[in-house]
C-alpha cells in the first residue's frame, strides 16, 4: 500500500507542476533576450585608449588642458577602455580645438552687461587603432555649449563656462566613439 504523501512532498509537486513552466519561460527569456549590455555598445577587441593633450588653434588658453582631462575623465567612467599612454596604447584619441567662441544671451536693460552668457567649443577628432592602423571615428566641426552668467548674483567668470562646455564636448566625444547601429 501506498502512504499519502506528506504535506512537504503535496507542496513541492504543487509548485514545481504550477510554476515550473513560467519559471523556465523566464529564464529562456533572460538567457536569449536582446538585454542591454554595457560593453558592447562600444567596439570590441580594444582595451585601452591613448588620450595626447588636444592641440588648440585658438587664443584661449588652457582650453585644450581642460578639454582634454575632461575626456580622459569621460573615458575612464563611461566606457570599459582605460587610458594609456601612447606606446602601450591600442588606440590613440588626438584632436584639436579650432574655434571658442562666446555669444551673449541676454543683457541687462541699465547698462547692457551681458547678463548669460553662451560659450561654444569647436573640436576635430580622430579616433584611430594602433594596431592595425585606419581610423575608427573621425569628426569635424565637432560642437558643444555652456553657459555662465557673469553678473551678479552668481558672478561666475569666463573658466565657468568653458568647463562646462569642454564638460560636454566631453561626452559627446565619447558617445561618436560607440559602435554604429
């Protein structure tokens, strides 16, 4: 004679019959699903990345030190290259700023100080492989903005807006580096 299964083994063959199919449909889904993957999205087979300080064509000075570290700073957070220097390096990242230009937003009504301020970075860049030479991105006339309001009360100066226009040439730059769709 058979004994009546106990209450543990009535309650495992319940579950594994009523959620056995859903839980092996999820872990299918999971396994073969087109999921975001962090690394794929730039191109494979590079592990590092060579970042020459930018040239600059302009007259401003110290634009292309800032635009430079901000890039280094985008590289090393937002992709899984790490920067290198230009021997050991698989790819090299060079590039120039040929224009800064400042435009006024708005003025104040006594006076006519500009009151916004707007300051638009220019850059070409070439991203280039190292190894087996050719050019993986290049762009030119490449452009971003920041903005700083010089009058009081924030009283920010020039260096305010350039770092957050070089802030976000920055991350465009390492956003042109991902893998075409």
């Amino acid at each position: 004679m058979r004994s009546a299964p106990s209450p543990e083994t009535r309650w495992a063959g319940w579950w594994t019959r009523a959620c056995g199919p859903t839980l092996a449909v999820c872990m299918l889904a999971a396994l073969t699903s087109c999921g975001y993957r962090y690394a794929d999205v730039y191109p494979a087979g590079y592990a590092t990345v060579a970042v020459p300080i930018f040239e600059n064509q302009t007259f401003e000075r110290g634009v292309a030190y800032d635009l430079t570290e901000a890039v280094i700073k985008e590289i090393e957070q937002r992709t899984p290259y790490k920067v290198a220097d230009a021997a050991r390096a698989d790819t090299l990242l060079r590039g120039t700023v040929t224009a800064v230009n400042r435009r006024p937003l708005s003025r104040n009504p006594i006076g006519g100080l500009p009151q916004e301020v707007e300051v638009e970075i220019v850059i070409d860049f070439d991203w280039d492989d190292q190894r087996r030479g050719g050019t993986l991105v290049s762009r030119r006339g490449f452009t971003s903005i920041g903005r700083y309001v010089p009058t009081q009360p924030a009283g920010e100066d020039f260096s305010r807006g350039r770092q957050a226009a070089a802030d976000r040439v920055a991350r465009d730059v390492v956003a042109a580096l991902r893998s075409p769709w």
